[in-house]
C-alpha cells in the first residue's frame, strides 16, 4: 500500500471569498451612491447598524454592544481583503460612526450585489 503524494501545499489562508482590492468600494463620504443606506443611517443610525450587522451574517444586535462595529469592521477588512490596522478600526468607528457605518452598510450591499 503506497501513501499519497502531496504535489500542493495549503498556502496561506484566507478570509473571504470575494475578489481582494486592498480598499473600500466606497469613500468614506459616498453616501448619495446608496440612498437606502444614506436615508437609515440619517434618520436612525442604530437600525442601520443593526441592518448592516444583519446583512453581512451576524447578530442584529451586535451594532448595539460596546466595540461591536470595531468589531465588524475588523472582519469585514479582513474577509474583504481591505488594507488596514486594528486601530484604524476603532478610531474610525468612534470618531466617524456614522459614516463609517454607512460605508460598512454599502460594502456590504456592493459586495452581495444588492445595489
């Protein structure tokens, strides 16, 4: 009985499947590409975290929790593939929140080809 031969090695892993650009699909400020998203995070920011934490496979009410949209943008850059640090992440959740969760909110309807 003979053992098989490995002719592959697993590379690295990875987080998504998506195609892997390096950046956001949106700016930061590109609100008026998605009204939807831009009209939610308006005139009720938390349900359109809530929607965003829906729509990318996580609990709703993880956009409620302390550090949960850190969080989620942590592991969305990495499924996507977007440059960026930890840090980042945070800083641009508690100081740009809204923004942030909007353009969290449009990669996601980008990336699932809703919009």
């Amino acid at each position: 009985m003979s053992n098989p031969v490995i002719s592959h090695q697993p590379g690295a892993g990875t987080y998504g499947t998506n195609v892997q650009t390096g950046e956001w699909s949106s700016g930061l400020c590109s609100c008026g590409g998605d009204i939807l998203v831009c009209a939610l995070g308006c005139f009720c920011p938390i349900a359109l975290g809530c929607y965003a934490a829906n729509k990318y496979g996580e609990n709703a009410c993880l956009a409620c929790i302390p550090g949960g949209l850190t969080a989620m943008r942590t592991h969305m850059r990495l499924t996507y593939g977007i440059q960026g640090t930890i840090c980042n992440d945070a800083l641009m959740t508690c100081f740009c929140g809204l923004f942030e969760t909007c353009r969290m909110a449009r990669e996601i309807r980008i990336r699932n080809g809703d919009v």
